[in-house]
C-alpha cells in the first residue's frame, strides 16, 4: 500500500523558492513568522541530533542570518551555552527584529571557533551569487581542518543554490543542512550534496509549488507501478529482449535479462549472435534463448516485444548500430545502452532521426560526451545538460553518476537521492538497463520506468552494501519490490 498523501516533492530553484516565500507574505504571512518558524525547525532538528553543548552561531547580514538569530534565541532558552559572532549588522527589518528579540551580546566573526562547539552556519544562504570573502573562506577551511561539528542553515555559505558547487574561494562543509519547503539543486547534485551532509527538509507552511524537476523517490512513481492483476500471466506482464555480444562479451546482457525477468516481465528473450549461443545457454535457465544472424532477422525476432535493450557489450560495431537501426523499426521502446551510444558518436544526430519519445538512453558522462559534444562542459549543471539532451534526441536520458539524472523531452527532470558507492563495479549499469527495458515491458511510462529503475537498482546496493557485485543486484529485486508493495 502507498501513503495516499504522498506526493511527489519537487526540487526548486532559488527563484522558485523565493516566489514561494512571497506568495506566502502576499498572503498574509508576515516574513517575520516564517523566518520564527524556520528557526524552530533548525532548533528542533538540533536538540533532536545533538546533546546541548556549546553552540556558535555565524550570523550573516541578511535572512539567513536572522534566522540565526531565531535559532541562538530558542537554544539559549532550552539551557544551552550559545554564542553569536557576526558578518555585519542585519540588513533587513525581519533579521534586525529577530537579533532586538536574541538581545543578547554578539562579536565580530573570528577565523575559527573554540574546540568542541557546534557551529550553526547562518552567513548566508542559497541565493549568494558570489565567492566568499576571504576571511569567511579562511574560516570555512579552519572548520574543515578542525573537523568542527558545523549545521548549516538553507546551504552551507559558499555553495550556490542552483548549481550545487562553491562559487569561488570555497563553501563551508556541514555535518547537517536544515532547508525550507524543498530541496534545492545544491541538496541534490554534487558537490554540493556531500557538503550539506544530512539534509533536513522544515514544513514553514508555504504552499505547493509547481515545478518539473522532483527527487526520484517512489512517491513520484509508485502509484503508477506495474504490479501485476490477479489475472495476469505470462504474456500479459510484457515480453522483452536483450541483444547479447560476441561469444566472448555475452556475461552483459545476461545481466541485463535478469534484472528485467526479476523486476517482472513475464518473458525476456536473449537475442544471441550463433556463435555465443553456446555460452549463453550455458548459464541461462528462465531466460529465453533465441539466435540471429542479420538484422534483418533481428527485427523480426523483436517484433512482438514490448521493450529492447541494446548496448550492453554490444561492441562498438558496423554490426551494433545496424541492430539498433533494425530495433527501431519495430514498435519496442529501446533501452540504449553503452556500446550502442558509443557507436553513433560520429553522426549522433543519425541516432536521434531513429528514436521514439518512449525510448531511453542510459548514458555515462563519458558516453554523454560522445553522443551529445559538449553539452555537459557547457551546462550550468547536470540536470540542464540531461533535460538539454532529452530535447535533442527526443527521448528519455538519464545521465548515471552518484546524483544520476532522468530527463524527459517534455521538460520534467528528476534527480536520483539514494545513489551509493557500492554501485561503482562493472556490470551494475547493465542490471539498470535491464530493469528499466523490464518496467516498460510491463507497460510503465519510459521517464517513470527510468526513476523507478534508477532507484530500485540503488536501493538493491545499499541493501547489499559492501562487497557488492553486480551478478548480486538481480536477486535482490524482490526484497526490494516487497518493501514497496508493503
């Protein structure tokens, strides 16, 4: 069963969440109350982690030092020890209101901090367009050496809202970030998202705000999942091919034809070249084995699927980009994976003159490169590079890396969270094509099966964690699977 009042939560940007603060002052909610409540969140989220101890709070001029001030108010009347050192005097009328109300004494900000405090960091928030001055850096870097326990509030100063990296002269490195409503692209992509280190999202009674770039969680995604009917058999859960290697490059495919059998497509058939059928079959049980030798032979052996998948170990071959041409004209929805990428990087245009909006590309950066030069260099950030590509090509892309990225042509874009290191071994990228090519076999929407893949595939490893393998993913799907049914 799914929380009938989940919702997808979105991810904004630094204007968007600032439309959203005025629409709720517009609204009759002074700026004031919200930055009273923002403090509250951030106290509550301290004395929920941390036992009292001294606190330090680095107040910067405008809001996000007010709600500093708000923060060094509450925890001095819980009984904690807390100091102010200040950036400046408040520049606003809600952070001057909110240091009248701390009234207690402040200095000027010193270049480090005494041993043992926790530092609340309220210089300055997502919405800094500039570097750091240089005695705020020095401080940043003299924390960071000290390995002092730091609490951002909003981002760690230093770290652009929108881009998700320092802007210059460095960014403060938090233990915690305590944000507002939503997420900001700099919780979600790198490096940002290992500076904040726990994030904490506060509800300050803002309300929805629309948008088209989310967090890939299965709120976004679960209440249109593929479970199959009490009726349902075999050949209504989806048929599915994989396009195997050479003889001595078949273990990809294998692995991508198991991830999609155990994510549910009720038949997945590995399409072999004659002279690996021997080896396929050798370690092929409920994966359907059939061979060809031309594409013209490939095309009608996928004519009935559902979904194809192609690149794993393909081989970057006149022969691989013939499959994929051949796969085209037939009604599957095409998984395009590694070698199949690589072999259009001389006329990726031919590539995307070939593609559907229901077909995915599952590039890394490095095969990002080949099929869209360029893009990536020249984007601010990860996720305009994935939603620029899905517009070229007119497909699904997602863009794999510790904060993978899935983008739609239509524009919607979701940033995956739970990426993990285990991921980081050969052959994991072939179980995700194949969970993806196995979740639109059954019938779930290309943008949405690549999410739910994405994140299903990243569950798995942390589940398994250290050690982990990529022959381990596919059995691992059903305990994952489980938990979301439940």
């Amino acid at each position: 069963m799914t929380d009938p009042d989940a919702r997808p939560r979105e991810i904004l940007t630094v204007a968007e969440m600032g439309a959203a603060d005025r629409a709720a002052i517009a609204a009759g909610t002074p700026g004031s109350e919200l930055m009273e409540r923002a403090g509250q969140v951030v106290a509550a989220a301290i004395v929920a982690r941390f036992s009292p101890r001294p606190v330090l709070v680095l107040a910067g001029p405008g809001n996000n030092g007010g709600d500093g001030y708000v923060v060094a108010r509450l925890l001095r009347d819980l009984g904690w020890p807390v100091r102010i050192e200040v950036l400046g005097e408040p520049r606003t009328a809600d952070a001057r209101a909110a240091a009248a109300a701390w009234g207690g004494p402040v200095d000027t900000l010193k270049t480090r901090a005494e041993d043992g405090a926790l530092v609340v960091d309220a210089l300055f928030g997502a919405g800094l367009d500039r570097p750091l001055a240089a005695e705020v850096a020095r401080l940043a870097r003299a924390l960071d050496r000290a390995r002092a326990l730091v609490v951002a509030i909003d981002v760690p100063s230093g770290l652009s809202g929108d881009l998700g990296r320092p802007l210059g002269g460095g960014a403060f490195r938090a233990d915690l970030t305590v944000t507002f409503h939503r997420r900001k692209p700099a919780h979600v992509l790198q490096p940002g998202r290992e500076l904040c280190g726990e994030v904490v999202v506060g509800d300050i009674g803002l309300s929805a705000t629309p948008a088209t770039l989310y967090e890939n969680a299965p709120d976004l995604w679960l209440a249109r999942y593929p479970w199959p009917k009490v009726t349902a058999h075999k050949h209504t859960r989806g048929r599915m091919i994989v396009v195997s290697g050479e003889a001595w490059s078949t273990g990809a495919a294998r692995l991508a034809a198991r991830a999609g059998l155990r994510v549910g497509a009720g038949l997945v058939t590995l399409l072999s070249p004659p002279e690996a059928l021997s080896v396929n079959a050798a370690h092929l049980e409920a994966v359907m084995l059939q061979p060809f030798e031309t594409d013209e032979e490939l095309e009608e052996a996928a004519a009935s699927a559902e979904s194809a998948v192609i690149g794993p170990a393909a081989g970057v071959t006149d022969a691989t980009l013939s499959n994929v041409l051949a796969l085209a004209r037939t009604g599957a929805a095409l998984v395009i994976d590694a070698d199949a990428l690589s072999v259009f990087r001389d006329d990726p245009a031919e590539l995307f003159s070939i593609l559907d909006r229901d077909d995915v590309l599952t590039p890394h950066p490095g095969e990002f490169e080949r099929v869209f030069p360029g893009v990536l260099a020249g984007s601010p950030e990860r996720i305009a590079a994935a939603r620029l590509a899905a517009a070229r090509a007119q497909a699904v892309v997602l863009l794999k890396g510790p904060d993978t990225v899935v983008a739609a042509p239509d524009g919607r874009a979701a940033v995956n969270l739970n990426g993990t290191p285990w991921l980081a071994t050969a052959g994991s990228g072939d179980v995700l094509a194949g969970l993806i090519g196995g979740l639109i076999a059954q019938g779930m929407d290309s943008f949405e099966a690549a999410c739910a893949g994405a994140w299903i595939h990243a569950a798995c490893a942390e589940a398994f964690g250290p050690g982990l393998i990529s022959e381990d993913l596919p059995g691992l799907v059903p305990m994952v699977l489980k938990t979301l049914r439940a």
